[in-house]
C-alpha cells in the first residue's frame, strides 16, 4: 500500500497543478465578465435571499434548507483542515489565492445553483432530482449523456471514498481526541450512530438537522475566531502584509514550516479553497435542485452565499488565527494545528530559565497582558506558595482582586536582561482582600 503513496501524490500535483488550476480559475473569471461581477453588486441582495425568499414554488426543502445541506459538507471539515493543510504547505500567502478562488467561485456557484433548478425533474417516486448529471443531459442534449453517467459515477466514488467521507471523519476524531481525550474507536461508534439516524430519513431529515446545526455551528466558531483576533488586534495589519507578500514572494522555511514557493502558495490555496466551498466540484447544486422555488436565479444568488460564508468568513478568520498565533510554523498539521492555535490565546513564548530561578517569561508586545492573565491564573508557581489569593474567597472576590494584583506585577519583575539572566527578585506586599 505504501508504494502506491508515490504514484498518487504525483497525479494529485498534476492534477491540482496549471491544468485544473485554469479550469477552475478560468471558468470561474469567464463567468464573472459575463455576469458583469455579480458576486460583488448582487451580494446584499443574495444575503438579504437566504432568510426571505418566498418558497412558493416545486421543491423538497426550502432554500434555506438547502443552503444549509450545502454547507454542513463544508463548514467544519473545509475550514479546520482545509486552511491549516493549506498553509502548513504552501504557507500564508496560500490564504490569499483561497480568497482569489472564492472570489470567482461565487460566480461558478451561481451558475451551479441556477441550472440545478433550471434543468431539475421529478423522479418516479415523486422526488425532486437535479444535479450537474441532469443539467449535462437536459441542458446540452442526449448526447452528452455518457459525460452525465461518468459525472454520477465519479461523484459516488468521491462521496464514498474521498472527500465526502474520509477528510469528515478523520477531522471530527482528531479533534475530539486532541481536545478531550475520547479515544477514536468511541467518536467512531457514536459517529456512527448519529450519521445513520440522520441519513436513514432521507433528505427531509438531513435538512432539518442541518437547518439547526450549521448556523449555531458557524455563529459559534466566528465568535470564537473573533475572540482570538481581537486579543492580537494590533499584529493584524502585520499578519495580512505577511499574507499578500507570501502570495507573490514565497515564504521561507521557519521552525516546523519547511517553507514553499508561489506555485506552492497557489496550488494549495486554490485546491484548498475548492475543497472548503466546493465551487465548480459539482455537490452543492444536487442539494439546491430540492429547493422550493420557481426561479433558478434567486436560488443561485443564495447558492452563491455558501462560497461567501465558507471561505471569505470563516476560512479567512481560520487563516488570520493560525497567522497570528504562529501555529503554521508549528510541527502540528490538520486539525491538530487548528486545535494549537485555538490553545495559544496569547502571543507570548516560554524558555527555561538559568538555574535558581523559575520559569522565565519572555514578553513581545503586550508584557502587561500578559502579566495580568498570569494573575488571573494565580500568578507563577513560586508566587502562587507565598502571595496566592486566599481559598476563602469566592471566584469572584479573587477575579475582584486583578486591578490590586496589576500594581504588583509590573513588566520589569519577569522581563529578561539581554545577557539572558531575569531581575533579581523584588518581594511584594500581600494581596489584600479588596472591598465589595
């Protein structure tokens, strides 16, 4: 089995090299000249869509049902381990061609969505079904049929044994073990369970959960990458010029990064991209077919929304914490480098300090920050035995005690000389239990 690894990573970077890069890309900017940058003048209105269309025409689910089926395959999987795969291999400016690839997705997706429904039937059960297999066959003529049965077969072998099923679940068990120690034999059988009675009811069922489950999913991951973002706001103008640079430049090899080149940048960054919104892969229009509507071009503008959310919202806030955080150049890859940079909530780093002292911090740009976090952690494991604040106090008396602790933790006490050896040791009042 392993020397069939060789034989495949060579025609995957074939295949994700300049021939399907221009398909994808060149498809993608044909569309947005003759849609006249739809995507861009058309946005407000396809998101003002997604939560007021009217739903009144043939169809199984309604249009935001479908855009939630849609991305329940992309929100998660595409964005944990789509982006940090992306720029653990092709670095920071992989982030950029993901947005160059989202861009002139939207406009592939709309094409998506409209012909879905422009070209959907009925089957003999009473279902609506569509798809890219049924608008090769209706749309371009008998004769192209062969093309639409190899579409339906290929995209069985890659939802059974590619990216619909293998990237999925590797993700959720990496990250449950990585984030509380489930083995994967118990996420595997839970899994399981949960899938199969969630599928066994059809695409009713799959809808209405994912109607519930990926808004409260992406409300809440955006909440926690913006909590992530904003506690290193002032290092953002720095990490996007790192971004932009390394889309053009290159990057060099940094600690566990092993370092790319523009190609690399663009290669991943687009595969990536594709692989997180599934623009032009040819999903998510079997989903938008079953919605209940009349017009093909009002459910293509809420197709099109799928690509903004995934990769221009959430990949891009996935993107800025593991710049920020420093977690790409880390050995971590996947989800576990995801699962990193979530863990690293301040910009600081910690060494050894000389013998006869204790752990030394060395601060960057926010050494009080960091100070006061330390507080509210009790302080360092040598203050912690002589000044720590008193076990009576409730949680919230000791969180009352912080703007106290502040006067006695200044900058100087942890910060390093430059010949390597940390302040002498300056003792300090004892914490005084503040008043209510």
């Amino acid at each position: 089995m392993e020397s069939l690894i060789p034989a495949l990573n060579a025609i995957d970077s074939f295949m994700w090299g300049p021939p399907l890069i221009s398909l994808l890309v060149g498809t993608g900017i044909f569309l947005t000249i003759r849609l006249h940058m739809l995507q861009v003048f058309r946005l407000p209105k396809a998101l003002k869509l997604i939560f007021s269309a009217k739903n009144n025409g043939e169809g199984d689910v309604s249009s935001f049902k479908a855009l939630c089926v849609a991305l329940a395959a992309t929100v998660g999987t595409g964005n944990i381990v789509g982006v940090a795969t992306a720029v653990k291999v092709g670095g920071p400016g992989a982030i950029f061609w993901m947005w160059m690839a989202a861009f002139f997705g939207m406009a592939t997706k709309y094409a998506e969505g409209l012909l879905a429904v422009k070209y959907r039937s009925v089957d003999e059960k009473g279902e609506i079904a569509g798809g890219p297999m049924f608008y090769i066959r209706n749309g371009m003529g008998e004769k192209y049929k062969p093309l639409a049965t190899f579409f339906a077969i290929a995209a069985i072998l890659v939802a059974y044994l590619g990216i619909g099923t293998f990237p999925q679940v590797n993700a959720i068990v990496d990250s449950v073990e990585l984030s509380f120690g489930i083995s994967k034999m118990a996420t595997d059988i839970i899994l399981t369970i949960l899938i199969a009675a969630i599928t066994l009811g059809g695409l009713q069922s799959i809808a209405k959960v994912s109607s519930k489950v990926i808004p409260f999913m992406a409300v809440l991951y955006i909440v926690i990458c913006l909590g992530l973002i904003i506690m290193n706001l002032d290092a953002i103008p720095a990490a996007v010029s790192l971004i932009l640079e390394s889309a053009f430049t290159g990057t060099a090899a940094a600690g566990g990064f092993a370092g790319s080149t523009i190609m690399m940048a663009m290669q991943n960054g687009i595969a990536r991209g594709v692989f997180s919104n599934e623009s032009g892969l040819g999903s998510a229009p079997i989903a938008a077919a079953a919605a209940k509507t009349k017009y093909p071009a009002e459910q293509g503008l809420i197709s099109m929304t799928g690509t903004f959310i995934d990769t221009i919202i959430i990949c891009t806030m996935t993107g800025l914490a593991l710049v920020l955080t420093g977690a790409w150049q880390g050995d971590a890859a996947g989800a576990a480098m995801t699962n990193a940079a979530f863990h690293q909530r301040l910009r600081c780093h910690r060494q050894p300090a000389p013998d006869g002292f204790p752990r030394a911090l060395r601060l960057h740009d926010n050494p009080r920050l960091e100070l006061l976090w330390r507080a509210r952690l009790h302080l360092p494991d040598r203050y912690q035995r002589r000044h720590a604040l008193p076990d009576h106090l409730h949680p919230a008396d000791r969180f009352r005690c912080l703007p106290e602790a502040r006067s006695h933790l200044d900058p100087g006490r942890y910060r390093q000389w430059p010949h390597g050896h940390p302040e002498p040791y300056r003792p300090h009042r004892t914490l005084r239990r503040s008043r209510s």
